[in-house]
C-alpha cells in the first residue's frame, strides 16, 4: 500500500512539475513545453521555457525537497511533530548569515549560498551545544532552538533596522520567493541538495531506531549521539542549500513530513522518499500559485506558504499530539 502512495506522490511531483512550466504570464500548452524541453528550433516559448520557468521550476522542486528532508530529520531526532528547520532556527541561521553578506558586504552577494550554509550549520551546533547536558534530550533541544531562533531573528530585525536603505533589497530573500531564480540558482543548490538526499535515503533505519527512544536505540546497539549528530549535520546542510536561494521560507518542513506521515505512516523507509517527492510538489504548486494569483503581478512564495502553514500549525496544536 505505502508503495501505491508513493506512486501517487511521484506521479503528483510529475503534474506539478508540467503545471509549473505552463503557468505564468503567458500559458504554455503541454505540447509546447515538451517541444520547447527537447527540439532546438529558437521561439519564443522555447526562450521563456530555457531562460525563465525551466530554472525557476527545478530550484522551486529541490527547496522543496531539501527543506521538507530538514524538517522529517528534525522531527524524527527530536521526536516532536512540531520541529521544523524555520521553527527551531536553522534557517534563521542560514538566514542571518546570508543578510549579513548581502546588507553589510554587498560586493560579496556571491557568497550568499555558502554563509547561509555556514550560518545553519553554526546555529544547528550552537543549539545542540546548549542543549548537551549528559546528552542532548530532544526536548532541551527544540527548547534551545526556539530561544537561539528567537535571538537569530532579533538579529536580521536589527540589521534591518540599522541598514533600512539597504533593505529593499532582501525583501524577496526575507519573504521567501523566487522571483530573479536563474541558472545560477540551479548550479548553487543543486550539488547540496543532490548529496545531502542521497546520504539521508542512506540512513533511514538508523532514524527508525532513534525513534523508539534513547535507551532502547542503545540497548540494539545505536550510537545514539553520535547518529543525533550525524542527523543534525544533514539536516542543517539541507535547509543551508535551500535558505541559500529562496530566502527565509518557512512551513515547508513543518508541513509536508507531518501530511507524508499521515498518508504514509513514520517508517522512514517511505517517509523519507514520500516527502521528496511531496515536499517538491507543494513548493512548485505554491509557486505556480504566487506567480498567477494575481497576474500579470506576482507574489513571493513564502507568502503563500505562510498562509496555508499558519493553519496548518494551529491544526496540528488542536491535535494534542505530544510535544
């Protein structure tokens, strides 16, 4: 059955990805786009499809893809449905780090994807820093990631204060959007995104067992710190690669883990394949979305996100899971 579903996911991802390429400003028929993907002849369509949607689509699948992995890395190590990477400050980390390049160091906007990379993964270590205590407990740990994202934040609000010349800038990147995505984008993430994924599809079982609890994970013979590490470092390289291109965009892994988990169930041997899948889908529909809701003007993605994930958080809350 859980093979069926992730056909379905796959399938979904596929549509998706069609749907992305023929919407915007001008709609593209299916027949078009695929002769535009493959034959070389030189139009118009073919030019809006290479230059414009073709790299906006594929960034927009693999931000999905990296933060929906973050997200069921996350609540899976800190056996909480409500840790994200936006949530617990990973990507406030990559965020900041990113801000701080583009608001103070301009010339250097080039670096951006590399310090938001090491400012999420200086944030992830800080967190588990000060949440070690003979161990880090999931639960001091998603303490310790509100309060090192609440102090992130307190840090972007205070660039933006101090430098609001320079703020106009970031807006997209502070939203979430994807807006100027070109090939440049694809190149930056894509290396991240393809390793990050591949080592996490690796290791699903060692997940499995860290799920059934500290002391049973050591009685059959896990490593447990070890691999909460280990699990950390992927998931803070994954949200890096996306905050890296896409700014600060949030709910995505929140939402898309806990909405595979409820079609898939938590064996991370089909989660972590059904948020791929699903979390690239969400993200390119929402953009399809942003770019159409009110065209010929368009929208930040993260806007859209925010909308459907605000319920969406509120939701899970009224579910009493335990936190």
């Amino acid at each position: 059955m859980k093979r069926y579903i992730l056909l379905v996911f796959i399938l979904l991802f596929i549509l998706s990805f069609f749907i992305s390429l023929s919407n915007g400003a001008v709609k593209i028929p299916v027949d078009e786009i695929i002769n535009a993907i493959f034959s070389k002849e030189d139009n118009i369509n073919r030019q809006v499809i290479w230059n414009v949607r073709l790299p906006r689509t594929i960034v927009a699948g693999l931000v999905g893809v990296c933060l929906s992995l973050s997200g069921a890395i996350l609540q899976g190590v800190m056996r909480n449905p409500l840790a994200g990477p936006n949530i617990i400050g990973v990507s406030a980390g990559g965020g900041l780090a990113a801000l701080i390049l583009l608001i103070l160091f301009p010339e250097f906007y080039y670096l951006a994807p590399i310090g938001a990379f090491i400012g999420a993964l200086l944030a992830t270590l800080f967190i588990y820093i000060l949440a070690w205590k003979e161990g880090a407990l999931p639960t001091r740990l998603i303490l310790a990631g509100v309060a090192v994202s609440s102090l992130l934040n307190a840090g972007i609000n205070a660039l933006m204060t101090f430098y609001p010349d320079r703020v106009a800038g970031v807006i997209s990147f502070m939203v979430g959007g994807l807006s100027a995505t070109t090939w440049i984008q694809v190149k930056m993430i894509l290396p991240y995104a393809i390793l990050g994924t591949i080592l996490v599809l690796l290791l699903p079982t060692k997940l499995n067992v860290l799920m059934l609890g500290d002391e049973i994970a050591t009685g059959l013979g896990l490593n447990v710190e070890r691999t909460r590490f280990i699990f950390i470092i992927l998931s803070s390289l994954l949200a890096g690669a996306a905050v890296s291109v896409v700014g600060l965009l949030g709910f995505v892994g929140l939402m898309v883990p806990h909405i595979a988990r409820l079609f898939i169930g938590s064996d991370y041997r089909y989660l972590f394949p059904g948020a791929i899948f699903l979390g690239g889908t969400v993200v390119m529909l929402c953009d399809t979305v942003a770019r159409v809701l009110f065209s010929p003007m368009e929208i930040p993605v993260g806007i859209i996100m925010s909308a459907l994930g605000a319920p969406f958080f509120l939701f899970l809350l009224r579910r009493n899971e335990k936190i």
